[in-house]
C-alpha cells in the first residue's frame, strides 16, 4: 500500500505600504491558480482577529500543494515570478511558512 502524504500548505501574510493599489494586486494573486495547474486550493482574507498580534499584517493568503515538488513549479512559474515583481516594490513586509497539513 502506498505511503499516503498530507498536503502542502503554503502561507503567505503581506503588509503593505500606504498606496499600494490593492484591488489590482489582491486581483493578480487571485488570478494565479487559474494560470498554475499545480495549485489545488487557493484562499485570502484580511486580519480580524481582536487580539491585536498582526504585527502590521494585513493580508493572508492560503495556498495548497499536493507536495514540494508541486510548490516548486508555483514558485518558479513564469506567472508567480511576474506577481512577484509586482507585488514586492508595495511591500512593508511579508511572511512565508509551508507545512505539512496534519
């Protein structure tokens, strides 16, 4: 029987500087499972959370993977790389963490 392997989550949290255009940025992102096969689940949201520990976050974005392999291709995709480019110069900061899901 094969070894059957937990999903990859990909978790990206974005603070932005003032002026970011957001709607189109937020509309890049969303556009990305669309152009790479490889995504399984794409999901974003804003910070709610009344404990106030952010840390100036904004933005989460949930992305999952059937493995590394597969989150490799998504990190070098032609379409990744481009958001990239947009998305980084409107950066406070970011934060990125993979697990696997349990």
């Amino acid at each position: 029987m094969p070894a059957i392997q937990a999903p990859l989550r990909h978790i990206v949290l974005f603070a932005f500087k003032p002026g970011a255009p957001l709607a189109d940025l937020l509309a890049q992102f969303a556009a990305l499972p669309a152009q790479i096969a490889e995504i399984r689940s794409y999901e974003h949201g804003t910070d709610v959370s009344p404990e106030n520990l952010a840390q100036g976050y904004t933005h989460v974005f949930l992305l999952t993977f059937d493995d590394a392999a597969d989150l490799g291709l998504y990190l070098n995709h032609p379409a990744h790389v481009a958001f990239v480019g947009e998305v980084q110069p409107w950066l406070e900061k970011a934060l990125v963490f993979d697990y696997l899901a349990a």
